[in-house]
C-alpha cells in the first residue's frame, strides 16, 4: 500500500508490501510520487520488482568479481578470460555503482582504453561489460538500465588475411626442427595445424583416445561452437603423428598455451617471417584445402565453421588461379 507526505517543498512517497522491503522515493510533485508508486506495485503484483537499492550498493567491480566466481569457471576459455576480468577490475570505472553507470562514463572508458589498445580489444572489453550486467539483471536482481548498449562500439579493422606461402613454410618448418630446438612437440603441432585446420585449442586439448589412425580421423569433444566434430587428417598428419612419441598423460601435445606462444613467437623471428600468428596456420590450412574441397559444406565440415560468412574470413583464393580457372 502507498502512502504519501509532504517534506518542506517535496512529497514523499513509501510503498509497503508483505514479502518486499518498503520503497522510498522523493519528488517535487504529488503526482510524480504516485505515478511512481503505481508501477512499484504493478511490479510487484505482476512479480518483476526488483529493489534499485541491490545496484547502488553493488559497485561494478564487485559484480565482475562475483561473475568471475560463479559464472565464469562453467564457460569455456575461462582461465584466459579470468586474466582479462581481473585486469578490468584495476580500472577506475569499476569503482562505481552499478546505479552509477551510464552511457557517457562507459563512452569515457572505450575513449580512454582507444589510446592504449586496439578497437577489437575495445569491442571484446565492451561485450564483456554488457554480458556481466545482463547477467546481473536477470539472475542477481540487479535492477540498473545496461549502458553499454547505448554506447557507439569503436570501428574494428577488417579480419586478417595472413597466409604462409611455401617458402615461409618451409622456413618456419626448418626452425622449429627439433635436431636444433629443445621443444620435441612444437613441430609436429605445427605440421598438423597446417594440415586439419585444427585451433590452437582444439590441438592442445586432443588426445590419444581420440586418435583414429586407421581410419585417418581426429574427434574434437570441446570446440569454439560448443559442438563436437570429426576431423579427417590428411597423409601427411597421419605419417607426423605415427612418428611421434606418446606422453604418460594422453595428451597429443603435452604443452601449455604459454609455452607454445613462447616457441612459436622465437621461432618466427629467427625465420624472420613478418606479422605471423600462430592463428594464421588456421588460415593458410583452409586456404589449400579449398582447392581440394570445392564444395563449401565439406569444407565447412572440416574447419568447423557454422556460416559461410565466417567461412570467406578464412578462405583467400589466389585471383591468378581462378583466373586460370576461368580460361
């Protein structure tokens, strides 16, 4: 029930309700105040009140924190993901309340962290934000308007389309050799990125049991789609993981993230390959498997990808072979 007093110049307005903790609000007019109390208690009669007081109080570095604790440890990636959060977390706008945010301080934020990274970072940083809050809105009774939403997402380049030639390959192949490197596994992880398409996390989680020699197949159980798939494994793939040793751990390849960053990093610089990421072996792979699989479903089978539109991010057609194709 609604009850309503005046203070000096303002009205008061107090709504009470069995189950719910009382509301208050000041406004200069009496009919602002009961406007106001009529949709408290229309939500509380239909079920979705949720009290403001929970988003003042919580700033949103605590909501970050709380999301890292509950939520983030069930997702995939999360352990990278975990880095970037608590990174977000020495920021000055996580100070603030939830209540507190709005479209101009998250505009302020993007404009700030422009000048130190890249728009994909920016973009990857504001989805972050936003997912959070949501998060918040619907399971943790965080009643606060997103802003993020409101705000201009920054530009981003268009997608990288590096690919290896076969000088570069054999030059990247030569450095990695383990007769001259201490690390037995990056080669063979290199060749069979070159040669499935497989992501760097698709290879690092691959074991044995999952190995099919015979019939020259690779099951993937944790993708980046969350769906599983097959992956058949050319000649080549098969000859290097026949010749390769097998860990006590079932692991294929039995490195962490950080160390194959580390060696492939090393090795492209003594092969002096310019602006090389491991990531680019993924395309380079689909690139040459196009040609031996025309048909864009198979293709698509292969590397995973769910849309054709993702799929021509990947696929970097030479123009002088489609040339001769033409005649």
């Amino acid at each position: 029930m609604a009850s309503f007093r005046q203070r000096s110049s303002k009205w008061q307005a107090r709504v009470k309700r069995d189950g719910f903790p009382d509301q208050v609000k000041t406004f200069d007019a009496k009919a602002d105040a009961e406007r106001w109390a009529r949709s408290v208690e229309s939500e509380m009669d239909r079920g979705a009140f949720s009290s403001p007081s929970t988003a003042r109080k919580t700033t949103l570095g605590e909501l970050i924190e709380r999301y890292m604790l509950e939520v983030l440890p069930r997702m995939k990636g999360a352990k990278e993901d975990s880095i970037r959060l608590k990174a977000l977390c020495r920021r000055a706008i996580t100070k603030c309340s939830v209540a507190a945010l709005t479209p101009s301080k998250i505009a302020n934020y993007r404009d700030e962290r422009l000048t130190e990274v890249a728009p994909g970072t920016v973009v990857r940083e504001l989805a972050y934000l936003s997912s959070i809050i949501n998060h918040g809105r619907r399971e943790w009774g965080i009643h606060a308007v997103n802003p993020v939403a409101l705000v201009r997402k920054p530009v981003q380049p268009h997608g990288r389309d590096r690919i290896l030639t076969p000088v570069e390959r054999e030059l990247l192949i030569s450095e990695l050799h383990p007769a001259r490197r201490r690390s037995i596994w990056m080669l063979p992880l290199v060749v069979v990125a070159l040669e499935s398409a497989m992501r760097r996390s698709e290879l690092l989680a691959l074991r044995w049991e999952d190995v099919n020699l015979v019939r020259r197949t690779a099951t993937l159980h944790v993708t980046k789609n969350g769906e599983s798939r097959v992956v058949p494994l050319s000649s080549s793939a098969i000859q290097t993981l026949e010749s390769m040793p097998r860990s006590i751990c079932g692991t294929v390849f039995p490195i962490t993230s950080y160390a194959l960053a580390a060696n492939f990093k090393r090795a492209v610089e003594r092969a002096q390959l310019p602006d090389l990421h491991f990531h680019d072996l993924r395309h380079t792979a689909i690139t040459q498997m196009a040609n031996k699989l025309p048909n864009l479903i198979e293709l698509a089978a292969v590397s995973g990808h769910k849309s054709l539109k993702m799929l021509q991010r990947y696929y970097h057609p030479d123009v002088e072979d489609l040339a001769r194709k033409l005649g």
